[in-house]
C-alpha cells in the first residue's frame, strides 16, 4: 500500500451553540457556513477539485464516541478498506464499520491517546 491518508478531510468540534459558532466564524472570519458548518474548496497536486469540511457539533453530540474528547478529525485517503485492513493487521483499534454515501466511504479508528479518527475516501465530484 502506498499511500495511506492524503490530506485533512475536515475539522470537527464540539460546541454549546453550534449555531453561534458558525454565525461568529462566518461574520469574523469570511466562514461560507451552512448548517453542516463551511466546506472549503482547494486543488490537489494534479489539478483535480477537493475539499474540507469544517464542521461544529453539539455540545452533547455521540458522534465522537468512544472517544471522550470535543474534537475529531478527518483525514482523506485513497482507499478506505484497503487501509483499514492495513491498519487492522497492525493492532489499530477499528470503529463501527464502514458506511458508503454517494459523497464518499467513511471508516473509523482509535488512535493511540483513544481519540477517534474519521477516514474519508472522497467523492469530491458529488458536491459539484
């Protein structure tokens, strides 16, 4: 396997008002927000069209769990469940399993402070 995750697929947080946090990023810092939160828009190496999400989530949100934690990232990869099994085979704790939108596959993971990691494998065409 050659490459594993290829870029940040998006930023998420736990907030009191996920509501006020979009209002304030969008008002004091340009933030294009909808209620999913703002999907930033960049060109990968060869010219193609990718994004990241940045996303606030309620405070009392379970999307997280198992991790405990007010934050979760999510890294794009190139291929979900070949580098699921990867990481399977090298003792990486798996989450859940993989769910497929026509947005992309997402996978979940452990890392080693039990922070839970989402792995996306894009359909960045999908938000065209």
């Amino acid at each position: 396997m050659k490459k594993r995750v290829t870029g940040i697929g998006g930023l998420f947080f736990k907030t009191k008002d996920p509501k006020a946090s979009r209002d304030w990023y969008k008002k004091h810092l340009g933030f294009n927000t909808d209620d999913y939160g703002c999907t930033f828009w960049w060109k990968d190496k060869d010219g193609n069209d990718c994004t990241t999400q940045w996303s606030a989530f309620a405070e009392d949100t379970k999307y997280y769990e198992p991790s405990k934690k007010d934050f979760m990232f999510n890294y794009r990869v190139e291929n979900l469940e070949e580098l699921l099994k990867v990481l399977k085979e090298e003792g990486v704790t798996i989450v859940g399993k993989v769910e497929e939108y026509d947005y992309g596959k997402f996978g979940w993971i452990l890392d080693n402070d039990g922070n839970k990691i989402e792995l996306w494998e894009p359909v960045d065409s999908a938000f065209l």
